[in-house]
C-alpha cells in the first residue's frame, strides 16, 4: 500500500473531474466548495432551513455553534484498486471547522463529496463558492477489489432530503447560550433602569411613612408615660408630706401639692 505522488496524480487525471494541475498540492489534490449547501437555523440572522444554492463566487456563513452540510464541486472517480482519504485545509480548520464526517472514499465511489462540517469557535466562519477547502488523497491497494468489497451506492451529485431530516432547529452552542444571556441581562438592566425613578420615589414615600409611625409610637408612649407617671408622683409627695408631719411636728407644714386633673378634663 502506498499513496499516489503528484506526478501520479497528475498521470491519472481521470480520478478527479473537472481536473485542474494547479488544485495538486504536493500529493494531494484540493476539493472546492460546490454551489449548494446546508446549515441548521441561526435566530439571529433569520437564516431559514432550507438547501442554499450559491451563484459563482458568492459567499455565506456557518455562525457559532452551527452544523453544516457542503456539497464539493469536482466529482471523484475512486478506481477499484485505491483507496481515498479527505481532510480539511489547515487554514479553514484554523477557523475552528471541524469536518465530522467520514475521513475516507471507498473504491469505485463515483460523484461528488458532501462533507459535514461543524463551527466550534466563538465567531461565524465564512466561505465562498469555489473555495479551496479539502484536501484528498489516493491510497493504492495490494490488489484490485472486487464484489462485495466495493462500494455498492449511488454517488452523489446533490443534498438529498434524507439527509437534512431532523437538522432544522438550531443547534444551542455555550457561545450561543452565552450571547443569550448576556442579552437577556441587559434587556433587564434597560428596564430597572427605566423603573428606577418610580422606585426611588416609592422609596422616599416609604421612609416617610416609616419615620411618621416611628414619631407616632414616641408621642403614644410619652403620653402613656405622662399619664401613668404624674399622679403617683403627686402620691409619693402625700406620704413625704405625712411622713414629714409624724418626724417635725413642731416644724411648719409644707403646702400638699394639688394634684394634677385627670386626662381630658379642663
């Protein structure tokens, strides 16, 4: 087993259609994005779950958190005797898309590759129709593989139904879940913001009415006190009286001082 060598490549053209010399990179070829893709729903950008097909060139994004399916532009033709393998570009995978699919291409595969893709970075990677996106290489076996060893389905050529089923919602990410709770955090801090005048008046209010009972329950008290405290006072200043009379009865008699009228009365 050993793996095909530029020059080899450059030999067996026919593996890659449409091929192009200038896509060999070192021994491997490089795979364009196609002009059709599919992604999960993003609420932010209204994006809609639907297949996307793309005019020459133009560009879309994958957001955070995100899944993706890319349709390749060139078809390969896997020969029975070889074996193909497929990776991400370092630079895109520098972006933080990571390929989740398979990593290989059975023989005799014949069609286009649809790769899935998953955005784990905190920022939305962009690509464009006819980028430079996967690298593939050829593998050659011991020997040529015949039935039931080679592949035995239809290629593709498109994204089928079958496929995106199940893939509408929106994948909820911890950057995503981040960016929802910081936004619900502010549309919070917008309303008390909005409240904080009322709360501070409701707050004057309240310690007004709290110093008012405050100066009611002093005043009760004091007029508690007044009343209770002022006749056994006059009381106390009857038995010194008597008592001053029984000791210095030969003295003169201090006056007995009027007692106080009763709450209420004039």
């Amino acid at each position: 087993m050993s793996f095909w060598s530029g020059e080899k490549l450059l030999a067996n053209s026919n593996v890659v259609v449409p091929f192009s010399h200038e896509q060999i990179d070192c021994n491997a070829y490089t795979l364009r994005m196609g002009n059709c893709y599919y992604r999960t729903a993003e609420q932010e950008t209204g994006h809609e779950q639907k297949k996307t097909f793309l005019s020459d060139g133009e560009s879309f994004l994958i957001p955070p958190g995100q899944f993706a399916y890319l349709l390749s532009k060139e078809s390969v033709e896997i020969p029975d005797n070889v074996i193909a393998f497929i990776s991400m570009r370092t630079g895109i995978k520098f972006q933080g898309l990571i390929n989740v699919s398979g990593f290989h291409v059975d023989p005799g595969h014949k069609g286009q590759l649809i790769s899935a893709v998953y955005n784990a970075s905190p920022s939305p990677v962009q690509l464009c129709e006819n980028d430079l996106i996967f690298k593939i290489w050829f593998c050659e076996l011991d020997r040529k593989s015949a039935d039931p060893y080679l592949f035995k389905g239809a290629g593709f050529n498109d994204i089928g139904n079958d496929l995106i089923k199940g893939m509408s919602k929106e994948i909820l990410s911890l950057q995503s879940l981040a960016d929802k709770l910081r936004a619900q955090q502010n549309e919070i801090a917008a309303k008390f913001a909005e409240q904080k005048p009322a709360i501070e008046n409701l707050t004057h209010i309240w310690r007004i009415v709290v110093l008012g009972v405050v100066a009611a329950i002093i005043i009760g008290m004091f007029t508690l006190v007044m009343t209770f405290s002022v006749p056994s006072i006059w009381t106390l200043g009857k038995k010194f009286r008597d008592y001053w009379l029984t000791v210095n009865s030969s003295l003169p008699v201090p006056p007995l001082p009027v007692p106080p009228p009763p709450p209420g009365t004039r």
